[in-house]
C-alpha cells in the first residue's frame, strides 16, 4: 500500500489508541515531532517505532525542528542547548575557516543527539537572508544576510547531519528572509524582481540545490505569483523552485495550520499537492484535524515516492568525529553572541 502524501504530528510522549488506528489507516510518510512529544531519546525511539510499526512495509521520516537558537525541539535537561544561526555567522565574519568548521562539527553534535533518538530528518538548515525593514520570525535564525556566506555555512551544517546519519531539511523554499510579516499571522508579500532575487535570494538555494528534502514558504513572490503564496502557487513551484533553483529533492509545504493559507484545512492541504508539493505538512498533533488533513491528501505520486526513496538513499551509518573538539566549537559558537 503506497503511504500518503503527509507529514503529521501526535499528541503526547507515546500514541494514543486512536493515533495508532489513524497511522494504521493513513499511513503517512512522516511523523514530525515537538517539545510535547520529547522527554528523552529512549521515549522519543519508542515513539518512532510505534509509528514505524503502524505503516509497516514502509520506511518513514521522523523529523524535528533543531536549528538552535530560538528553534529546538529537544532541549535542558535532557539534551544540550545549541546556538543559533546567526552566531556561526559571527564567527565566519572574523574567520571564515573557523566559521565552517565550527557549522559542521556543531551539526555533527547536534546529528548525534538525534540518531541517539531515532531521528533521520532536521528541519535545518535556513538558507533564508534578512534583509533590512525584514520581519524578525527570520532574524538570527539565517546565518547571515550575505549569500556566500549562507553557502558556505550551511553546506558545512548539511555536511555534519549527513555524517551524522539524519537528512537535512533546507527551507524555507524559495526564501522567506525578505518578508515583513510573519507566515505563521499573516500573508507575507516579497514584491523584489526575480532578477533581484535570483542575485540574492535564491543562490543559497541554488547552491544547495543537490539536498534531498526541502520546506517551501508561505510567502508571495510577487514578480511570479501576485495572489497565491509559494506553497499553494504552482507557477513559484514550477517556474522558480523546480526550474530557476533547479531543485529536484521532495518539497513538503510548511505547516498548514499557518494564517498564511486559507481555506479549509482539508483545502489546503488539497492546494499545496496541487500546486507541485510532494507532501503536505501538518504540525498540531490535534487528532480532528490529522483527520481532516489526511482524508484530503492523496497517496504519493510516483515522482514523490522517488525523491522520497533517493532521499532515504542518502542515509549512512555515522561516520566517526571528534566529540570533544565538537564540544570546543560549540562553547566558541556560543562566545560569538553579540
């Protein structure tokens, strides 16, 4: 049976027994989980294979938002605290060299601590750039409002959760640092021309387009698509993620439940399968509306099931690293504060 075009939450710590029939049903290809869900790794690896067990026959992503900073899911006492983007940003201005590889052994740390927990997907990193008047919902999530930099850094954070055996999620597609609202209240409205954005925004994207899994905007991009944002606007998808970026990885929508969209939530998730999203994805782990998400989703296309398998393809076993030098860059990271 082939799984459904959805990423969902749960409630709770472990499944309930009305979870269990909805997975069984549904069969989703992801479970994301958040605080609510993470007490220790042993509980969260239960969970996992809880899931794992109701879509049986077929491989799932389990992913958590573990950025740092301002964004982590899994925290004190039980895991450790990382440091936002932008401080590995700080670093790379003063040396760029200790930038990069402060990134990547960081993200090697932060890769063991999810492997730890069964954990194969981090929705990290944010190639989004800030730019002056921008809402802060970006902010010192971004490494840095310059594209090299962003590249530099990011590829160097993707690099360390792949030696770390989890997938990185790039987002948010095709750039959400422009905006001066918030997604999650209101319809954001980017008005630059795609000459502009192509110079700026998009290179991060274009940069890292090889990576397997991405997380769309819900942000017009007025240039391409004046009404519909780009995760529900198939001429973005199609015109400037697929062909201008050129990425050919799974693209999961962000969270439907954001004011961005409108609709019905069954409606969104109908438009952001329509416009080109392989997957929809739904956070708030309330049973009803997994319900109403999941009767509207379709099964995977084919496409999707293959860029979900060449996804899982990109999965290896942990490859070895120095832990306590990890631990010297993360406590460095941390003195980049401002």
């Amino acid at each position: 049976m082939v799984q459904k075009a959805l990423i969902t939450g749960c409630s709770g710590a472990e499944l309930t027994a009305d979870e269990q029939a909805f997975f069984r049903e549904h069969r989703p290809c992801g479970l994301i989980l958040f605080a609510r869900n993470c007490i220790s790794s042993e509980q969260i690896a239960e969970l996992s294979a809880a899931v794992r067990a109701c879509v049986a026959g077929s491989e799932l992503l389990i992913l958590v938002d573990q950025e740092g900073g301002r964004v982590q899911r899994m925290g004190p006492p039980q895991w450790r605290t990382y440091p936002a983007a932008r401080n590995f940003g700080r670093l790379y201005d003063s040396d760029a060299g200790e930038g990069v590889a402060a990134a990547g052994a960081v993200a090697r740390l932060m890769a063991k601590d999810l492997f730890e927990a069964g954990i194969n997907a981090d929705c990290a990193p944010v190639l989004d750039l800030p730019a002056p008047g921008a809402h802060d919902i970006i902010g010192d999530r971004a490494y840095s409002s310059d594209p090299e930099t962003t590249i530099a850094l990011a590829r160097a954070v993707a690099q360390g959760l792949l030696d770390g055996g989890v997938l990185p999620v790039i987002k948010h597609m095709p750039g959400h640092g422009r905006a001066q609202a918030d997604s999650h209240e209101t319809l954001p409205v980017i008005s630059a021309s795609l000459e502009e954005l192509s110079v700026s925004d998009f290179k991060p994207f274009m940069a890292l387009n090889d990576l397997p899994l991405a997380m769309t905007a819900h942000v017009v991009l007025s240039a391409v698509d004046d009404v519909a944002p780009a995760s529900v606007s198939a001429p973005i998808i199609s015109q400037v993620i697929r062909k201008r970026i050129g990425y050919g990885g799974l693209i999961m929508s962000d969270d439907l439940d954001m004011a961005a969209l409108t609709g019905t939530l069954g409606e969104r998730t109908s438009s952001v399968i329509a416009a080109g999203c392989d997957v929809a994805l739904h956070c708030s782990g309330k049973l009803a509306d997994m319900e109403d998400v999941a009767d509207a989703a379709p099964e995977l296309s084919a496409a999707a099931r293959a860029r979900l398998k060449a996804a899982f393809g990109q999965l290896k076993t942990p490859v070895a690293f120095d832990q306590d030098q990890a631990e010297r860059w993360l406590k460095k990271a941390f003195a980049a504060a401002a």
